[in-house]
C-alpha cells in the first residue's frame, strides 16, 4: 500500500470514469442478449474483438478513422447477429446451457477465423490523435490530462447508450423487446413475435459491441485471443449491474473503471482487480440480483 | 426424440475421434526409430540403415528434428519468427547436401503459448514420432517445463530465447541458450553505457515497470542490482499480469514522481501500451529502456510513430552484421519470406543459431547420438550469425548483447564499444 498524492487519485479517478464508460458500450449488447434469451453470450468478447479487427483493417487498408469504421462494422456484426440467432440459437431455445456451450463454439471458431486472417500479432492502431490529450487546468498545480480517444470513447457510448435506451423507450420494438425481457409467454400472449424480437435483439447487441470494438481499438493493443479476458470483464459488470438492466450495466461499468484505475494506485496493479470482485462478492451477498437486477420468478 | 439424435451424434463424433488418432498413431509409428535407444545406429554417412530399398542410390533417410513453437496465443509473434528461422536454416542445409549427407526434416507444431501443451508437444515428438533431435521453444516461460522433458529422454536442447535464471538453476545438463548472454544480462551493455555517462548526464532516479514473466524479470533484476550499486535511487518498482493492456494507472504515477530514466520489462504490446500512456500522463524521461519490443521494428514503428525516437534496447543480432552465414541466412529468408531486410526479427537470427550449433556439433561428432552431442555442444567455439559461441557447463552462453536505440526509421547499434555504428543521443527527444 503507498499513498499517492492526491493529484494522482484525481487523475486516475478521471481516466477510470471515461475507461468505464467505454466499457458500458462494451457490455450493454451482452446484458440486452441476456435480458431477452436468457442466454449468456460467451462469444460477446470474440464479437468484440472481430469489431476492433475490423476497426484496424478499415484503417490500415482505408485510412478510414475507427470513429467512421461503425458504418461498416455495425451493419456487419447486426446481421451476423440476427443470422447468429435465427439459424443456430434459436434450434436449441429449450435448454440455456446448450445456448451458452454454443456461443463458447462461437468464440473458439471466430478466435480462429481472426487468428488467420489477421495472425495473432498484437495490433494497436495510431491516428493523428492518439495519445494526445486535453490539458484541464483546475489549479495551478493540478493539470487534468484527459486523453482524446477515451472522451472521445466517453461521448461515443454516451450517445450509443442513449440511442438504445431511447428505442427500447419510445419504439414499438423497444416495447416489445422490453416486454420479452419481462415475461416472454405473456409477450407472446399479447402478440409479440417472440423469435424475430430474439433475433433483432442479438443484432442490435452486436451492433453495440461493433461501436464498442471499434472504440477499443483506438485505446488499447489486441490479438485474436484478448477476447477471454474481456468477456470476463463485461460478465461480471453485467452481473453487478444485474444482468438485464441497462442503466445497472451503465453504473457497474463506471464501478469497475474506477475501482480498476484507482486500486492499481493505492495497492499495485496486480491486486487492482480483486478490489471490484470484492465489491461484486458484497453486492451479491445482501443483493443477489445485483444492483439494478428484478428478482426473477421462474414460472 | 431429441435426445436421441444428439447421443447418435456424440457417439459418432467419438467414434470418428477414436480413428482419427488411430490413424495419427499408426502413422507415426512410421517414423524413424528412437535415436536415444541403441536400437538406432548412430548413422554416419556411409552407414545406411535398412531403408526401403528404391531403384537408384538410395535416398538417406532425413534426420527430423522437432520443436513446439508459441505460433498462436501472446508469443505468437516471436514464435513465428523461430519457426521461420528454423525453416531458413533447415532450407540452406538441405540445398548444401543435408546433414551427415542426410536431408533434415522439421516437425513443427503450435503449443498456442501454453506451458502444459509444449510439454505434451516435446513429450509426443521424443516418444511417438521418435524425432532425432529437439530444439527448444520461444521464452523462458516456456523453454524451462519443456527442457525437463528433453533432459528425461537424454535428449540434447539447443534452445533459441530461454535465458531467465531459472532454465540454468536446475542442474540440467542439456540446456545450451543459443543467444551471445543469458536473458538476464541483456541489460548489462545499457548499464554499462548508462554508469559510464558523465556526471551531468547520468540519471539520478529510475523507474522499474515490468510484466510478470520470468525472462523480464531477471534483466530487471540485474539492472536495478547495477544501477542502485552506481548510485542511482529506484523511486518505483511496479510488476503487472502479462495480459495487463492498459498501464494509464501506472503513468500517472510514473509521471508524477518523474524519474529521468524508465526502464520497461516488456514483450511487445504491453512496450506499445506503456509508451502511449506515458505520453497520455506527459511523462518526459530523459532516458528509456525496454526489454523486447523495439528489437520488433515494425509492430513497435506502427504502434508508436515518432515516439520511438531514441528508444533504447538490446538485441543480439542485426541483419546487417558480417558474422558467419548471416548473410546467406538474410538472403535465404527473403527469398523464403519475402518482406524488407530491416524488417527480419531477432527471433529468426537466434533460431538460425540453433540450427547453426546443432549441425556443427552433429558433424563434429558425425552422428545424432544426443549423449555425444551434448558433450561435444559443451566444447566449443561454434561459429554463428551472432558471433562465436561458447557454452560454459550450465549452458549459458558466453558473450554480450548489443546496445541499440531508435534513430529516424530504425534503429542503430550505438555500443558497446567497436561493435557501435552511431552515437546515442542523451537525452532523447520528447516522445
């Protein structure tokens, strides 16, 4: 444990709220899957990475900006999306745990796929603006540094986040994938074509990570084998957050970067995660359903 | 109903499994016998075993060497690069008559950068495909589980990347590291430069941030050890996870304690990583070290741009240098590989060292009786394209790295001594 200054703890709490809302884009798309199949989409973090990929290829081949990248990469990851759901999920709609076992399949294979399109060289990409940074004057000893790709990663998911949440509000496919979400036989009762709202969900949840990917590689170095470290991350942010709750995934995203950022400081970096397992252990003991989470009442 | 067809489908699938490694096996019962069991003559030239008598003058049978390579997962790139090295030298022999007359034959799989699979990898090329010789894998990390396996079978292990402590303090006896100096001294030209440095030059305080792997760590180990003894204060001293990606915590504090010297014990994309958010914190060292990673010219140049200006690191190798074969072996790999001269890794050198070692102790001795060989491998001198090369009785090697920094496009050997090209630049611009 040292103690650093508070310069430094300021510092660190600002990157770790601006990382976090980069990781509440990332997330959003696994806690929509999950609020609607009830399906834990193992292949979300492989999603992800095949987005940056795309991000990187645009790039190097196009020069096109990742911020630009989306309008290639979403439309592709929302059809593989809905193709995803309607031709292989929805044969094994009886039994989760095959759900689960088949998106893993899906991860391993598109590990794969990555692997030898694009070899498993680390892969980072540099535009004019990388690593620069907005210097925020708040004393004549405390310069904020904000660096441009994490706000800019920041007011990305903002927007992202807002578009979901204002289709899921104001849409009638909102309403009935909110439906869905709340009890799928009354939904169906009532009319709602449950497969196709299972099949635009899963690509409406590849489309955020499609955005999130593409932010993810402007900030940080991947390879075709990131994706297990990361599909970790987003679980347990949507496990906090309780797991079909969006504003809940908003909330434990901004948690985790800050308690990620700060923690490297106040004990060492290795430890750094243990602190938000912690918080998530304490959640879950006096609120199993997570901060945000309904409880769930199986019929 | 159901569940019946997906039992018919697991049965089929296991069946299907179970003839696949049938044939595998039997097909591998097809190579060359074990050389570590008498059974196997110790072929000299003239000494043909019965082979399957063709018409004409009987091809030799190869000798096969194998090597699980890291060619996917986090050593990917360095790996690949062995794996290249290995097949431009396997190529050069076989086009000047083989070895001991007989053509050499590679056996490379993937062990995905995974400790338990390289050691299956070894255990299955020594006992099932029978391969006669070995060469080892790319890293400590991986190099120090699969040299108990080779030492088990008696087998000799030529490795290309493995200089941590700890593959040289476990009292085996088959080890000999390909490289001119153990991992862990590869610092030691740059500690060398930095205490020779006059006064007003010369850092005062320096920062260690390193990835947990054992062959960082030993060259951290040896550069805090000789710059504390020289005077200079360690103000912070962080080790992270290897799949740690981002480092904009640690900068901060790097950044704000500013020590004039940083000093990086990385691979490749955590070198890119620290460098960025450095620059992200506003941290200006007047000095920067990092272990692998700038010695990758072009992942390091695409990652970073001009902040790589008067970056330094070591290396063991460059494709320019005038040392036995290297030319041939630059001129081989472009022919094989394509790309620029510039762009050809280290990695590739030092694997073509193995190669260079095993087959001059092989003709040495004009067999592949591993007990033979490695007693021959500890004689010495063998003639390499990173110089001369001796083993003392661990294996470690005997020589030293070069020191280089990055100038304009690439990088230049800036020391020590009359291997230096150019002059280093101290300070270095601002990144």
């Amino acid at each position: 444990m040292h103690l650093p200054s508070w310069n430094v703890l300021i510092q660190v709490t600002i990157i770790g709220l601006l990382t976090g809302g980069v990781y509440a884009l990332m997330a959003s798309g696994l806690t929509l899957i999950f609020g609607v199949m009830r399906v834990i989409n193992v292949a979300h973090g492989a999603f992800l990475i095949f987005s940056a990929y795309i991000s990187y290829w645009m790039f190097t081949t196009y020069g096109l900006d990742p911020f630009l990248s989306i309008i290639v990469s979403v439309p592709v990851l929302f059809t593989l999306g809905v193709l995803f759901q309607r031709y292989v999920l929805s044969r094994v709609k009886g039994d989760p745990g095959l759900g689960v076992l088949l998106t893993f399949a899906m991860a391993l294979t598109l590990e794969g796929v990555m692997g030898s399109l694009w070899e498993s060289t680390g892969r980072s990409i540099r535009t004019s603006y990388t690593s620069k940074v907005i210097p925020v004057v708040l004393s004549p000893d405390l310069t904020l540094r904000l660096p441009w790709v994490r706000v800019g990663g920041l007011v990305a998911a903002a927007i992202a986040l807002a578009a979901i949440y204002l289709l899921l509000q104001k849409t009638n496919l909102g309403r009935a994938i909110r439906a869905t979400i709340q009890n799928r036989s009354a939904a169906q009762l009532m009319g709602v074509n449950v497969e196709s709202v299972q099949a635009l969900t899963f690509g409406l949840g590849l489309a955020t990570v499609a955005g999130g990917g593409a932010l993810f590689s402007l900030i940080w170095t991947f390879n075709s084998g990131s994706h297990e470290e990361w599909i970790s991350k987003m679980l347990s942010i949507i496990v906090l957050g309780g797991m079909s709750s969006l504003p809940g995934t908003f909330i434990a995203a901004l948690i985790m970067g800050v308690t990620e950022s700060v923690s490297a400081v106040v004990m060492t970096s290795y430890l750094s995660p243990i602190v938000f397992y912690l918080i998530l252990f304490l959640v879950l003991i006096f609120r199993p359903q997570g901060l945000f989470g309904t409880r769930i009442r199986e019929g | 109903m159901m569940k019946s067809k997906v039992w018919h489908l697991l049965i089929s699938i296991m069946v299907l499994s179970l003839l696949i490694t049938a044939c595998g096996g039997a097909a591998a019962t097809e190579a060359p016998a074990a050389p570590a069991e008498p059974a196997q003559p110790a072929a000299a030239p003239t000494d043909e075993p019965a082979a399957p008598a063709p018409t004409e003058a009987a091809p030799a049978a190869p000798i096969t060497i194998g090597a699980s390579l890291p060619l996917t997962g986090r050593f990917s790139e360095p790996g690949t690069a062995a794996k290249q090295g290995y097949e431009t030298w396997a190529a050069i022999v076989n086009e000047n008559g083989g070895l001991l007359g007989r053509p050499v034959e590679l056996y490379i799989v993937d062990n995905a950068s995974d400790q338990d699979t390289a050691v299956a990898d070894y255990e299955k090329l020594i006992t099932v495909d029978k391969v006669d010789l070995v060469v080892g894998p790319f890293s400590s990390f991986l190099v120090i589980p699969t040299s108990e396996v080779a030492a088990r079978y008696g087998y000799a292990f030529v490795e290309p990347a493995g200089g941590a402590p700890d593959v040289f303090n476990r009292g085996l006896t088959n080890i000999f590291f390909a490289q001119p100096a153990p991992g862990s001294q590869q610092a030691i030209p740059f500690t060398d430069f930095l205490l020779a440095l006059p006064d007003d030059q010369k850092p005062k305080t320096f920062a260690v941030v390193s990835q947990d792997d054992p062959f960082t760590l030993g060259v951290m180990d040896g550069v805090k050890e000789a710059l504390t003894a020289g005077g200079m204060e360690l103000v912070f001293d962080e080790i992270y996870a290897p799949e740690t990606t981002d480092f904009s915590s640690i900068a901060i504090q790097v950044a704000d304690l500013d020590p004039d010297l940083i000093v990086g014990g990385t691979q490749l994309e955590d070198s890119i990583g620290q460098i960025r958010a450095y620059q992200e914190a506003g941290y200006q060292p007047r000095i920067a070290f990092f272990t692998t990673g700038p010695s990758l010219p072009v992942p390091f140049k695409e990652g970073l741009g001009s902040a790589t200006e008067g970056v330094f690191a070591a290396i063991s190798w460059f494709p320019q240098a005038e040392e036995y074969q290297n030319a041939d072996m630059v001129a081989k790999y472009l022919e094989m590989f394509g790309g620029n001269e510039s762009d050809i890794p280290e990695d590739v050198a030092n694997a073509f060292t193995v190669g260079q070692v095993l087959q001059q102790a092989v003709e040495n001795i004009g067999s592949v009786d591993n007990a033979a060989l490695i007693e021959e491998l500890h004689k010495g001198p063998f003639q390499t394209v990173v110089g001369p090369l001796s083993f003392n009785e661990l294996g470690q090697p005997q020589g030293s790295f070069m020191l280089l920094q990055w100038q304009g496009d690439s990088f230049a050997i800036v020391g020590p001594g009359d291997r230096k090209r150019s002059d280093p630049i101290v300070p270095k611009p601002e990144w």
